[in-house]
C-alpha cells in the first residue's frame, strides 16, 4: 500500500504538502499555479512510486502482449477487419470520405486476394469478378462500413498512409499497431480511473490494470483492425474524467471534456449512443449537496430537448415518408431494428432469445476470438463465471461495510461514483444483450461481448473491489499477486491452449 502523503509532488515543487477531501497529502494549489497545470501535477500524484512501477509494467506487457496478437491472428480473421479496412485504405489513398455506395473496384479485389490467401472462406473463395465485388454495401468482402461514423476511419486512415507502399498484409499490421497503443491508453486510463477513486489502495489499481492487460477478449479486439478500438478508448478516457468530476465538482473544463469524448465516441460507432445514457446517471448519482450546480444547465438542456422533440413531431406528422426514412436511418445507425427488439423484450416466447444471447455475450466478454469461430471449453468459462459471481457478492458485502460507517469517514463521491459505475456497467452489458435481432435481414444475430468494452474500465473497478472485500486486510498485499496469477493463467490456456492451435497447426 501506498503511505498517503509519501512521494507527493508538493516537496519537488517547494509547496507544502495540504491534505485533499480524500485524505491524501497533494501538491498545493500555489504550487500548482507556479510552476506546472493541476492535471500534470494530478497524473504525478497517482502514479508517484510504486505506482509509477506498475503502470509502466502494465504498459510494456500489454505492449508486448497486443504485439504478440496483433502477429498470432492472421490478416481479415476479426468481426467485419476486411470491410473495416476498407474504409481506412480508402481515405488514406483517396484522401476523402468514401460516399456510402462508393465501391473501389481495385481495392476489393485487393483484399480479397488477400483474403484468398488466408482460406478467409470456410467454403470455397468467390472468383475475382464475382458480381458482388462491385455491389454496395453488401459485397464478398462483407457489409460495408462505408455508412458508419467516420472518426475511426479518418484517423486510422492518417495513421496508414506513410505506409501505402507496403504490401496490404503489412497494412493490415500497421492498422493494427494503432490498436495497441489505443489499448494502452484505455489501460492508463482504468489504472488512473481506480487511482483517484482510491488513491490510498495501489493494490486495487494493479488488479484492475492486470484484468484489462489479459483478458483475452478485450487483447484480442484491441489488437484488430475494428472502430471499436477508437470508442473503447475514448470511453476510458470518460470514465477517468467522470471520476475526477465525482471528486472535485462540476467544472467548465470537465464538463466540457467530457462531452467532448461522448461526441467524439458517437461520431465513432453506433454503440458511442450509450454513453449520452450515461450523463443523466452522472446527474442522479452526483452528491445531493453539489447537484444544484446541475440544475441549470439541465433544464436548459431538457427546454432544447423539449424544443427539438416538438419540431421533430411537427415534421414527421407532416411528412410520413421522412417518418419511414428516419426510421430506417435509425435502424442502420444502430445495426438493429429496434421496434422488433422491442416485441421480442414484450413476448413471452421471443423473449427466451435474450438469455441465448446472455450466454453468448458473456462467454465472449471474457474470451472469445474471430467471429466466435474460437472459443473455449465450456467447462473453462466456469472460472470467469465464479470470478463474476464472487465480485457481485463481494460488492454487496462492501455495500453494507460502507453503510455502517458515520458519515463523517464516508466520502459521498466514492459510493456516488461506484452506484454510478454499476448503473454504466448494466446499462452496456443491457445494450449488448438486446441487440439480437440485427436490422441486415438475419433471422437470428447473436451479439457479441465485445459491445460490453465499452464500460470495461468501471466492470473492472467493480470486479476487483468486490473480490477484495472477501480477502482479510493482512492478506490483501499477497492476494493481489494471486489475481495476476489467475489472470496471466486465463490468458495463457485461451492464447496457447486455443487461439495458436486453431490459426497454427501445431
């Protein structure tokens, strides 16, 4: 553990150490206004020390580990990897944004020589001047991404073009490698995220930092050609920000960046729409004392809101036709019909698809590679499942820890911040479980866990503060070694054990 006030940055900035709400020693504000910004000297306090070990630790193995991914898994092998990459070559080579019915001939054939190349087709490969080559939206290659948010595309797209000389296998690694390091800023930012909530328990950061360096899944997606690597990202960065918000109040700063970051992630992939559901949370779990410093802001929201939906309805009742269209919009904006997911949540015997998809979902949260062509043993997932259940019940017993404490050694912000958490963490897993029924016309669509990364840095706060409140306290030093164990030894039989043999004949 970390002696509060040890390390603190106020000595190397000559100001006096002060002791902050949550009773640790921090540089004082003079200090901080003389010589360095108050977030540069924040990110120094939580990683002073230990601290700083094990971030850059977790760091370089997760480097290492996303490498090694990133070359394990042949090309095309991730969700929809060669239509995504696609969208990607396109703006690097064209230097513009597709139109969604564009089709470049050239590269799809590209690809899928490629894709030949790598029996991508369990079936038999199309020929070359296979028709659908040359169809948009739905092609040999996959469904386009060209109707997608374009933040990933465009930015990926900068990233690859110093390299379009090299051959496109080798592009598909460069893209790749961008991944990985978005997966170490989304690892930074669940470590620091842990670190503010409780600054005094290192113990509890490396745990949640071990559980994002290897879980299978989450290496396996953040090392792939995909724009879910952009808004998983961009959403740690949102819950870091929100957990500095919770700690110190509303600002315009933090207001401000973070509704940056839930633009940018909405501007990135449809599922970036669950993090506008996260900012009335924010709201509800907020410290009833500071809430009234929401209560203009939110009505001037709720009078735009109020507004827009009026004209909304004004122009749909006096358009039908823009009633449809908008309707269909919405459905390809969110790959799924949603008036249909409805029924089936409404119907009795619909409704027995959701806990199919429950299933899935949580096997592939956990570890789950390429379309879910490799998974584990069922009998493996029993591990993960007693962890969760371990964590759930764990959290309940610190629930009622927390709740016998005066008020005065409760600090509001950290339980705030933790109902907050859990109610982001339901809210994603909820969205990744109703989407079953996809608007491209199949009968069935099973989702994918990977849908639930986007709350994985709170899932991870929530998973190791409720397996730490069945360790005793002397032994909680050592038990976090036990957790890194544990997941070193899950990653290692889903990487050598399944994902190695099945692309690798060993």
């Amino acid at each position: 553990m970390d002696a509060p006030g040890r390390g603190s940055p106020s000595a190397a900035l000559g100001g006096s150490p002060i002791l902050s709400p949550g009773g640790e020693a921090r540089p004082s504000s003079g200090a901080r206004a003389r010589h360095i910004p108050s977030w540069v000297a924040e990110v120094r306090f939580l990683t002073r020390g230990r601290a700083r070990s094990w971030l850059f630790a977790l760091l370089a193995t997760a480097l290492v580990h996303g490498i090694m991914y990133t070359l394990v898994v042949p090309p095309w092998q991730h969700p929809d990897e060669p239509s995504h990459f696609e969208h990607v070559r396109y703006i690097a080579e064209m230097g513009r944004l597709p139109a969604p019915d564009a089709v470049d001939l050239p590269l799809r054939r590209e690809i899928a020589t490629s894709m030949r190349r790598y029996d991508y087709w369990p079936h038999g490969p199309p020929s070359l001047d296979d028709a659908s080559l040359a169809t948009p939206y739905v092609s040999a290659i996959g469904l386009s991404t060209f109707v997608q948010p374009r933040l990933y595309y465009i930015a990926a797209g900068i990233w690859l073009k110093p390299w379009l000389g090299a051959s496109i296998e080798a592009q598909v690694t460069i893209v790749r490698l961008m991944s990985v390091l978005l997966n170490l800023m989304l690892i930074t930012s669940g470590f620091l995220t842990v670190r503010t909530l409780l600054p005094e328990n290192l113990n509890l950061a490396a745990a949640a930092g071990a559980f994002l360096v290897f879980l299978p899944g989450l290496c396996d997606i953040m090392a792939a050609v995909n724009n879910d690597v952009l808004i998983n990202a961009l959403a740690a960065v949102l819950f870091l920000v929100l957990a500095q918000l919770f700690r110190r109040g509303p600002t315009f700063a933090s207001v401000s960046l973070a509704g940056g970051l839930v633009v940018s992630a909405i501007l990135t992939k449809s599922t970036g729409a669950i993090l506008i559901g996260l900012l009335p949370l924010v709201i509800l779990a907020h410290n009833p004392r500071s809430q009234r410093r929401w209560v203009k802001p939110a009505v001037l929201v709720l009078l735009l809101l109020a507004g827009i939906a009026a004209v909304g309805a004004w122009a749909l009742r006096s358009h039908p036709s823009l009633q449809v269209e908008l309707e269909a919009s919405i459905n390809r904006y969110f790959r799924a019909d949603l008036w249909l997911t409805l029924q089936n949540a409404t119907d009795p015997d619909r409704v027995k698809i959701y806990w199919t998809t429950t299933k899935v979902v949580f096997r592939s949260f956990w570890a789950a590679f390429g379309w879910r062509d490799v998974m584990l043993a069922s009998r493996v997932y029993l591990v993960p499942l007693a962890v969760s259940g371990l964590g759930m019940l764990g959290l309940l017993i610190a629930s009622f820890r927390i709740g016998r404490r005066p008020r005065t050694k409760t600090r509001w912000w950290r339980p705030s911040y933790l109902v907050f958490s859990g109610a982001a963490v339901s809210l994603a897993w909820l969205v990744a479980v109703i989407r079953s029924q996809a608007y491209q016309g199949m009968p069935l669509y099973l989702s994918h866990g990977r849908y639930a990364y986007i709350a994985v840095v709170p899932f991870a706060l929530l998973l190791v503060l409720g397996l730490e409140a069945w360790v005793p306290a002397r032994w909680r030093p050592r038990a976090v070694w036990v957790f890194l164990a544990m997941m070193v030894a899950f990653d290692a039989v889903a990487f050598w054990g399944y994902l190695v043999p099945f692309y690798h004949s060993l």
